[in-house]
C-alpha cells in the first residue's frame, strides 16, 4: 500500500441470523390472504367488517345462501340467552338463519341497533346489550366521532336514478348506487380495493328502456301494466353481463383476485323497491343509450 493512504471503512451488512446480543433472529415469512377453490365465498374476511351508519358500531358482513347480505353483531352470543328465530350461525364464509346446535350463535345487528325497531322477540340479556349500544351511540356523537346517515338513499334531483334497475342475467336487479359510482369489488396486488368503475367507457354499454313493471315473484300477483326505467344489459354478450353481475372492471374480470366488499346488488322486487320506479328515461349522460 502507498505511503499516506487510507483503506475504505466498508460496514457489513450481511445478516448473521442473530441480534447485535447473540440471540437467535426469527424470520416470519409472509403469507398472502388468498381464498380456497371449493369456498361458496370469494370475499375475504377483510371485507366482512364496516360501520353501520345508524348507529356507528361495527357490523360483520355476510352474504346469505341466495347472496344477498346481512348484518351480524360482531360478537358470538350464548344461544340461550338469543330467541330461536333470530340465531344465525356461519358455514364457510355464508349465514344461516338457524344455530348449528352449539352453544353459540350469532345475531343480526338489526336486532341490536339503537337506531331500528327489534325484528324479533327479545330477552333479557339482549335488552341490556341493546342499552349499552344505545349508550355507545350517544356517546360517539356527543364526541363528534359519528354523525347519522338516512338509513334511505335520498331520491335524485337531476333526473339520474340514484339506484337504478339493471336487466341482466334473465332477471332484474337493484343497484347501490348510481351507474357511474358503482366500483369494482376486487382485490389489487397492494392488497387494496380496485378504484375502477364497472361502467368502463372502453366496454359496451348497456341500453335504458321503458319495461313492464309486472313481474311476478313469490307467487304475488301483478303489478299494473305500467312502464319503468331499466338499464337494459341482456343483449351484451353473457360474460360481459356476469362481470357486471360479479361486479368488476374489465382488468378483473377475468383474473381470480378475491373480493374485498360484498357486491351492491339486490333482487329487485316491484313491491319492497317501488320507490326506485321511474317512469321516465333518463338523460343519455347518465350511461348507455336511451330507447323508447
């Protein structure tokens, strides 16, 4: 080495497999939430939490054996402290409306809210438990922590439906929101909800059409012949009308990504939705084309 120079300090980095102390370091690989092929399920349990905007608990959301969602109080109750009709319990990522004869269940947070009338008998116990919510609620909007929503979507006031009736699959369903605001229920590789809209301007769009309101559901009898607002998909090819029907964007679509929410839609019923009848197109804005 040539007098007057300096060798490089070089700190290493390499990993021992020990702390600076001599203990042992222990690696926790990472794993990845992913959903099993036989499940009746695709959403993960990330998905199954929110916030019921009534009242400002926590809810657990599960779709019912038809899909359609409900929501469960967060904790399991002893199923002799709950009434028969409103015990629940869980297969599989699905509710049932019924115990499994353990000795708990779970319960709708319908039964529970303080902002809802109880749908079933009552007990006791579940009558302290609805106090304590009641408690709870006044308390988070003493504090400004929560502020009360409609339980009902406000009716529109630019001639857009706020829920709009979709036509696909042979039947007719009832969106949660308007066509544009419903977004893609998919997982992204950040592990976060997809922000596309299922309305891409890049796919073909549905058509509005005047439609008989007179379905017959349930063995009820017809509605009068009169003519609703319905954003007709059934003319698109059948896996455009299952990605709506899944709801996903087009990136998703195909791929096998779980779902981080439950899907908005409801089976439209002409009876329990008659306040999201329009008896008039829409403007052509509001997606798709218009048809008489």
């Amino acid at each position: 080495m040539p007098p007057g120079t300096v060798p490089a300090m070089c700190p290493n980095h390499t990993p021992t497999g020990r702390h600076w102390d001599g203990s042992t370091r222990t690696a926790h690989p990472r794993r990845c939430l992913h959903v099993a092929v036989h499940s009746p399920s695709r959403l993960l349990r990330h998905g199954h939490s929110g916030i019921c905007r009534s009242c400002g608990h926590r809810i657990d959301i599960y779709p019912r054996p038809d899909q359609r969602p409900i929501a469960l109080h967060p904790t399991e109750l002893t199923t002799h402290s709950v009434p028969a009709t409103c015990r629940w319990h869980l297969s599989s990522g699905i509710a049932h409306s019924h115990d499994d004869g353990s000795d708990w269940c779970r319960i709708p947070h319908a039964a529970l809210c303080p902002a809802l009338t109880p749908h079933c008998p009552t007990s006791p116990y579940m009558n302290e438990l609805r106090r304590q919510l009641v408690v709870r609620t006044r308390r988070l909007i003493d504090t400004g922590h929560f502020t009360p929503l409609p339980s009902d979507t406000p009716p529109a006031t630019t001639g857009h439906p706020a829920r709009p009736v979709v036509s696909m699959l042979l039947d007719r369903y009832l969106s949660g929101g308007a066509l544009g605001h419903i977004r893609c229920v998919a997982q992204t590789r950040h592990r976060q909800r997809c922000p596309q809209p299922v309305l891409h301007p890049d796919s073909p769009a549905g058509t509005w059409r005047l439609l008989p309101t007179g379905l017959r559901r349930h063995h009820q009898p017809l509605l009068p012949d009169s003519l609703m607002a319905v954003y007709d998909l059934g003319f698109l090819p059948h896996a455009e009308q299952r990605r709506w029907r899944t709801q996903r964007c087009p990136n998703h679509a195909a791929l096998t990504a779980a779902d981080l929410t439950l899907t908005t839609w409801q089976i439209f019923d002409p009876f329990r939705h008659a306040a999201h009848v329009h008896a008039r197109l829409p403007h052509p804005a509001a997606g798709g084309r218009r048809q008489g």
